[in-house]
C-alpha cells in the first residue's frame, strides 16, 4: 500500500511512535514493582496498585494507543482505495472535525493524567516536611526510576499527539476557502 503524502506518512509514523511509547509507558506501570525488608521483618511492597492514578493512566495509556492504531488502519485503508468526493461535500467534511476533536481529546487526557501522575510523584521524590511525609524515592529507588520512565515515555508520547492533532486541524482547514469565511470549497462557485 502506497501513501498518497508525506503528511500522511508523517501522520502515520507519529501515530505508531505514540501508540509504541503509549504501550511501553502502560507496561512498565504494570509491572512496576518492589519489595524491601525493613528491620529485617517487616516486608513492605510498593506497587503502582498502592497509587489509583497509575491504575487510571494504565487504561487511558490503552485506550489512547488503541484509538492511534485504529488511526492507523484508517490512513492504510483511505490510501489503498481511491475515495471519490461528491461535489456537495459537507458530509466529507465533517470527518476530518471528528477526528480532530477527537485527537484533541486524547491530547488533553493524555495531558491530564501525566500531570496528575507528576502531582503523586513529587511528594515521593521530595517529601512534605509539614505533613511528615518521607522521601519515598530513597527506599523505593528501583521503584521510582521505573516509574521515571513511564513518566518520560507517556509525556512524548503526548507531545508527538500534539503534531498528530496539528495535522488534523490542517485536514479540516483544506476544506474551507481562504477567501471566504467559513464557507467549502466545494459549495462556492
């Protein structure tokens, strides 16, 4: 299957990358685990199941990716046939508003559950000395550098999204005149 754009590669190849970072981030939250013996009997176990906003950001992190490989499938199928427009293409042109609004939230959920991550994790790297929490990053050091880089993974993988929903907002403005306002292409004579 050929592409018809270097747009449309370019779409496809961020969408893969934030699909991949956006599996890779959901994977390691998963398996994100570690044991340590305090005075040597007592055992304590720091999951990302102990934190409900890693949990949430597993299924977000899920959703997202499969909503970018469905994308994906879309830009392979559109580029494989030939897809003729009508001459009254208002029904063409709400497609590309669907999946800009839709790219667009995904971006912010993305956004949204990454900065609530970085909400849970600063008071584990650093401490709040007027609640007397302690560093948990100094037990939990595994723990923490794994979680590091599901935070770093998830963050690009946002940022790429956000060249993808750019490109979508370039689709939806190649079907309005630049000379008219608000007004198709297709429906001036």
């Amino acid at each position: 299957m050929k592409m018809k754009t270097t747009k449309q590669k370019a779409e496809v190849l961020l969408r893969l990358s934030a699909a991949l970072l956006l599996i890779l981030a959901a994977c390691l939250t998963q398996t994100n685990m570690q044991t340590k013996v305090l005075f040597d009997i007592y055992e304590k176990r720091a999951t990302s199941k102990d934190l409900p906003v890693l949990i949430i950001g597993e299924y977000v992190f899920f959703a997202a990716a499969s909503y970018n490989l469905l994308q994906v499938m879309r830009c392979f199928s559109s580029s494989a046939q030939q897809i003729t427009v009508p001459k009254f293409a208002l029904s063409y042109s709400i497609l590309p508003w669907l999946f800009f609004i839709l790219d667009q939230a995904v971006v912010y959920m993305l956004y949204a559950i990454n900065f609530a991550e970085v909400g849970i994790a600063i008071p584990a790297l650093f401490g709040v000395d007027s609640l007397q929490w302690l560093k948990m990053c100094s037990y939990y050091t595994r723990f923490c550098c794994q979680a590091a880089g599901h935070g770093l993974c998830s963050f690009t993988a946002a940022f790429l999204l956000i060249f993808v929903a750019a490109i979508s907002a370039s689709n939806v403005l190649r079907f309005y005149s630049p000379k008219h306002f608000l007004s198709l292409k297709r429906s001036r004579k």
